[in-house]
C-alpha cells in the first residue's frame, strides 16, 4: 500500500510541476542563450540583451503582426530592443519601423 501511494504521490509531482522546457514563453522573460528564437503559440520572442541581463523580446514577421498586437509603430527611442529585433521591418530605415 505504501509502495502505490509514494508511485502516485511521485506521478503526481513530476507532471504538476513546470519544468523550465515547458513553462510558457513570454515578453520579459529571462533566457540564457543570446540570439536564440523561440516560439509560443503563433509568437516567436528573440533572446536580446537588454540593461545588462538577457530577455525574450517579440520578433515580429510581419508589421500586420505588430499591429494587431498593438505594438505598432516600432519607435527606436521609444523602445530600442523592441526595435532592434524587428529593425527589418523598418523598410526607409527612418528609426521606426511599421510606420505606414
């Protein structure tokens, strides 16, 4: 009996508990390789270094992505990494990016 309650008690604790592979991907969060991609769903976030630390930052494909995320126009003063990671879609190189 004891054997069966520490089998579950132990099935329990290894699928109820997030492991860092499967926790979820978002803005901010910390990463530990720079220049890796990762993907969330539809998201894709960019491992950048911002204020010294490494942080996932959203990569946009599309300025249609940017805006229905509501973070569109990308401004380089407003928010540099932001900007720095989706710099490609700043199409007149002006400094803002899905401005049109």
């Amino acid at each position: 009996m004891r054997k069966i309650l520490a089998a579950t008690l132990v099935a329990l604790l290894t699928t109820a508990i997030p492991t860092a592979a499967s926790a979820a991907v978002k803005e901010g969060a910390t990463c530990t390789k720079l220049n890796k991609t990762s993907k969330s769903g539809a998201n894709t976030f960019i491992c950048m270094k911002s204020a010294g630390q490494l942080v996932l930052v959203p990569k946009y494909k599309k300025c249609a992505e940017a805006v229905a995320a509501g973070r569109a126009p990308i401004i380089i003063d407003e928010d540099p990494i932001l900007y720095l990671a989706n710099q490609s879609l700043d199409r007149d190189k002006d400094g803002t990016a899905c401005d049109s």
